[in-house]
C-alpha cells in the first residue's frame, strides 16, 4: 500500500499543472456565473449546462492526454522503467500508476464544474444534466447520472492508453486489433441498432448493465497485463493487452447482441400475458401478442400455427394492439402494420407473409405513411381476394394495390368525422361508415358512403341521426345490405333494422317483454337475430325474426350477458356473469341455435366477448375459438364442437 501511495504522490506531483489549468478554469466558470446573474435573472440552466459541458469536454481532452501519453512515456526508457527497477510488485506499479491518472482526471472534471454547480444549486445541475434527454429518462434513474458521468472519462483514459500502447508498438498485430475492434463495434452495434428500431430502450438498458461492465473490465485487465506481463518492453506490452482484451470484449460483445436476438425473438411459451389475439379465416393460424417474459419494453407480437406450434415474429405490439393484422379470406396470407424508425418519426409499412410458405421472410407490400412521433395502429381492411387494402389516415380514407404498393383511391372527409368502419364487399367496392357527433346533446350521427376503388371520391349514401353515443353500435351484414343497431340499454324497441346504403329504418326490431333488459343481440347467418333478455335474473336467448321471437333457450343466472359471435353456422358464443362477493363470476356458453340448448364452454372466470376471436376451418378441420381468460390473461384455442382445448398460450 506504502508503495502505491507513494507511485500516486509522485504522479501528482508531475501533473499538477493540469489542475492548476483546471482550477483556473472552474474560476472561469463561476466568473461567468457571477457576471450572468445565472442564479438571480432565471438564466442558471443555461449556466449550469455550460458548466456541465465544459468540465465534460475538459475532462475528456485530459483523459485522452493522461492516457495516451502515460502509456508512451511509460514505456521503453520511462518512468515506467524506473518504477520496475524498484522493489515492488508490478500489480502495484499498474495499480498507482493507473489510480493516479484516474483521480487526476475526475478531479479535472469537478474543479471546472464543482465551483458553479456549488453557487447554482443542485436542482439547476439536475436540470441541466447531459442525460436528461431520452435514454436518460427512460433507462437510467436520476440518481445514477453521476455514476454515468463519472465512467465516461474513465472509459475514455482506458480506450487512449490502450490505442497508444497498440500504435506504440507498430507491428503487424495492428491489423489484429483492428479486425477485433471492428468485430466489437458491429457486433454492439447491431444490437443496440436493433432494440432502437423497436423503442425498447428499457430492454436495452438491461443487456447493457452486464455488458458494459464487462468491456470495461476487458480495458482495465488488458492494461494491467501490458504491465504486468509486457513490463517496458513495447512489442511485449502489445501483445499481452491485444491477448487479454479482444477474447473478453468479443465474448461481452457476442453475449450482449444474443441477448438482443433474444429479446426478438420470443416463443409462443415465453408469453406471459395475452393482450390481443386474430385468427385466420381458414387454416390453423392465429396471431396473440402480449408481455413476453425477460422483456421489459418489448411486447412481441408472433403468428402461431396450432397445428404444429411454429411461430414467426411479425413485430412488436403497438400499444395494446396487435399490429393491425389481417388475413385473406382463404387464409393464404398474412398482412400487418410494421412501424420502422424514420427521420421525425415513424415509417409504417404493411408488411406480407405466404402462409403456403411462412419460412419465406415477409416482404414490403405498401408504404402506408409517416408518423411523427411513437408508432400507432391504424384501423385497416382488407379485400377477400388480399389484392387490396384499405385505411384512414388523417381523416382520409386510402386504398393500396397490395401486388405493388400503389394508392389507387385517396378520399378525404369531414374534420369531425370518428370511428370509422371500412368493409370490401366486393375486390372493386369499399363500404364505409363513419360517426359524427351533434352538438351539445350527447347524440351522434352515422354515416353511410361507397367508395368504388379508383376513385378519389367518397359517396355518401345515406345516415342514421340521433344515436347515443354511449351505447350506439352497428353490426352489418357481409354485403352491407341491411344494418342492425343497438341504441338504448333497453326498453320494447332498443334495436332498429336498418338498410346498409341509404340508412332507411326498415323495422323496429322487439327486445322482449316489458320488465326486461336486454343487452345484446346478434344478426345470423341464416337471417335470424338472436337476442338476449335478463328478466329478475333469469337469463334468456331468443331467436327469431324481427317481430317475433321464436324460442326461447335458457342459460345459467346472470346479471350481466354478452353475445360474442356465430362462431359456426348455428353455434353462439355467449356470456353471462355475476357479480359475488366484490368478484365477477361467469360462465361462457356454445348456444346451438338448431338443437335449442346450451353447452357450459368454460366457467369460474367471465370472458369478455370482446377478446373473442374465430376462424371457420373447413369439414376437416374444425373452425377455432379463442378466448382470453381475464383472471390468469392466458389464451385459450378451443374446439367450438367438443369444447376441448387445443392451446394455451399465457399464464
């Protein structure tokens, strides 16, 4: 220890001239301080920020000064020579020797910045510190910025005194150094290039907390065994730092991008908790995304073959959505939204995958346009054939040619126009629906309009006034000839049939008896509707026609009742819960239009229709039901026939 202390004395007594050029400096500063008024006249950010950048650069020159020149002078006939000719250990040489270049650096730093941060305050140094922009507030907590400041400079004199030991030498082993530090920087740069590119800065944040002390600890065990094992012969020095650096920064460097390639690339297992799910209209492909386990940021988002369990990536969530996922009617492709960073913002394009052939990497298909700001899920459609698609952006409706990319419609609408609703009926033919809201009394309007695909104008065809917007909804029928819309929670005549074009009420639609409520209904494939009633808790299907009821099929007591969905022809979805205790209970039913009963699918936890989501398969393979458990999030693939599950997904 006495000799270490000593090896430090004598450091600073050779460099003292750099903080006495460091404390003038730090004098500058609070000078200008004063002269400023920095912490009376409101101008102390700008003061400390001046300060901040000003000790950091002078600390960064002094560090790859210390650094460079400590390794050159050291070498040969230098000081380091000196040193080794005394009786002490070389680990206690490289130890002063690095310790005393070390506190004179970050004591170069604090007397430039100390003297005014002292006079400003911390709350203005804060305020004004280099990390308080985007990767600061997101991955690096306040009260670690000093530490981060702290090891940049130290960082800085490790990277110098390494190159100079490296050019010192001039041997051939430079073009191993450079190879090795080219491999490094790709390798960190892929990684970290690749977790930007999906805003997961938190999750990159994580893989670099192993990663950078990992490198550091290559820089400081590469120098000492220059000294150690080189002593002060140059060609010997080199060597030593070039066999103990590169193996550990390469091995940290390889660790820190496999963990970059697995935060990407989750499995359907690694799912934790279900936030959306899709399904193909044929075949056994669905698409679920939600939290992945190990990932912070990241929310993948994967499409799953239940057949055989493969998966592929189609890229993160966007929020709590899936990103905008559409399959073509016969299930031979795959379309979704994929935001890819831009200058100012977000590049969104609608990416395509062959289910015939889902090993083929997906390509472009259309560039949908560029967002400022983070990425965001447009409501989108598709045609049944896959040739075209259709979404609203900025209020303007755009139709794509899939096969090349080109905007074929582009039609603008009213300012005040939401929640939008497009649908193809044919290859040539866009439907669209739109709200807008009346002024000032709670109701709102729907629109109606046609946009034949070509044209750069959309037609309104008819509206629908005096919805409330609170429970107003639309359900179509597949050619968008007739409309059924639910407009009161309940009463005799809460739902309406309406024509799909010119908005013309064709029938009032009876709800039930008088007592009852009656809160959802469902238009049939084979032209009936279905409706529910909760009489005293007593919960009830009707089927029948508009004026009539037909029969009735009895389900479990419940207070509150959904229908989801004709997930087969004939075959509903239901859901009935209650609340016991402060705990929602449900049960989940398959109601059988034609044999007029009703099967218990799942109970012990209420499912909520809207995460509900069915595919229709073909004779050979049963159509899917997908249900989110709302309790344990997991995700259920059930056989609508026989109730059994073929896969779960979360939990």
């Amino acid at each position: 220890m006495n000799a270490i202390l000593a090896i430090v004395v004598c450091e600073f007594r050779a460099r003292r001239v750099v903080l006495a050029a460091a404390a003038v400096l730090g004098g500058a500063m609070v000078l200008l301080t004063w002269i400023t008024g920095g912490w009376l006249w409101g101008r102390s950010e700008a003061v400390a920020a001046l300060a901040w950048w000003v000790g950091g650069m002078f600390t960064v020159a002094i560090a790859v000064a210390i650094g460079a020149e400590s390794a050159v002078r050291d070498s040969g006939r230098g000081r380091l020579a000196f040193y080794l000719r005394l009786p002490m250990p070389a680990l206690s040489i490289w130890v002063g020797t690095t310790l005393s270049s070390l506190l004179i650096v970050l004591g170069s730093g604090i007397a430039v910045a100390g003297p005014a941060a002292l006079l400003l305050g911390a709350k203005a140094m804060r305020q004004a510190m280099p990390l308080s922009g985007p990767l600061g507030d997101m991955a690096i907590p306040y009260a670690a910025h000093p530490l981060v400041l702290m090891a940049l400079p130290v960082i800085v004199f490790l990277v110098a005194r390494a190159v100079a030991v490296t050019l010192a030498d001039r041997s051939p082993l430079l073009l191993l150094d450079v190879a090795a530090a080219a491999a490094c920087a790709g390798l960190l740069w892929k990684g970290v290039s690749d977790l930007f590119a999906v805003q997961a800065r938190r999750d990159l944040a994580q893989g670099l907390a192993p990663a950078a002390p990992a490198l550091l600890m290559a820089l400081v065990l590469g120098g000492a065994a220059a000294v150690i094992w080189g002593r002060a012969d140059r060609r010997r020095a080199h060597r030593a730092l070039t066999l103990t650096l590169w193996p550990l920064a390469l091995v940290a460097a390889f660790g820190f991008v496999r963990y970059s390639a697995w935060v990407l690339a989750p499995r359907p297992s690694d799912i934790t908790e279900v936030y959306r799910a899709d399904v193909a209209p044929q075949g056994p492909w669905i698409a679920v995304g939600g939290l992945a386990k190990g990932r912070i940021d990241y929310k993948p988002a994967l499409l799953v073959n239940t057949d055989t369990g493969r998966h592929y990536s189609i890229g993160p969530l966007m929020g709590s959505d899936l990103p905008s996922v559409m399959f073509a009617a016969d299930g031979s492709e795959v379309f979704w939204v994929e935001s890819i960073k831009g200058r100012g913002g977000q590049d969104n394009m609608l990416m395509q995958r062959s289910l015939a052939n889902p090993s083929e990497p997906p390509r472009q298909a259309v560039w949908i346009g560029h967002q400022a700001g983070q990425p965001w899920s447009p409501w989108m459609t598709l045609a049944p054939d896959g040739s075209a698609m259709a979404t609203v952006l900025n209020r303007t409706i755009h139709v794509f040619r899939t096969a090349d990319g080109r905007c074929v419609s582009l039609a603008s609408q009213a300012a005040d126009a939401s929640w939008w609703r497009l649908s193809f009926t044919s290859p040539d033919t866009l439907r669209a629906a739109w709200w807008t809201m009346d002024k000032g009394d709670g109701m709102s309007t729907l629109h109606l309009g046609v946009l034949p695909v070509g044209s750069q104008t959309l037609q309104e065809t008819g509206s629908i006034a005096g919805l409330r917007t609170y429970v107003a909804n639309a359900q179509f029928d597949p050619t968008w000839k007739t409309a059924l819309i639910r407009n009161s929670e309940d009463g005799p005549w809460w739902l309406n049939l309406y024509d799909g074009i010119s908005g013309t009420r064709i029938a009032a639609v009876d709800s039930g008896p008088a007592g009852t409520k009656a809160p959802s209904a469902l238009m049939l494939a084979n032209g009936q509707i279905a409706r529910v009633i909760i009489n005293q808790g007593k919960v009830e299907v009707l089927v029948g026609g508009i004026s009539e009821f037909g029969y009735a099929i009895p389900l479990g007591p419940g207070s509150y009742v959904r229908l989801a969905e004709e997930v087969t022809p004939g075959i509903v979805l239901a859901s009935v819960s209650s609340v016991e205790q402060e705990k929602i209970h449900g049960t989940t039913y398959l109601v059988d239009i034609t044999g007029r009963n009703a099967r218990v699918l799942r109970e012990g936890a209420w499912v909520p229709p809207e995460y509900w989501r069915s595919a229709p398969g073909t004779s050979a393979t049963p159509r899917l039901c997908l249900l989110t458990d709302e309790e344990t999030e997991r995700l259920l693939v059930v056989d609508p026939v026989t109730g059994q599950v073929r896969m779960t997904i979360g939990g």
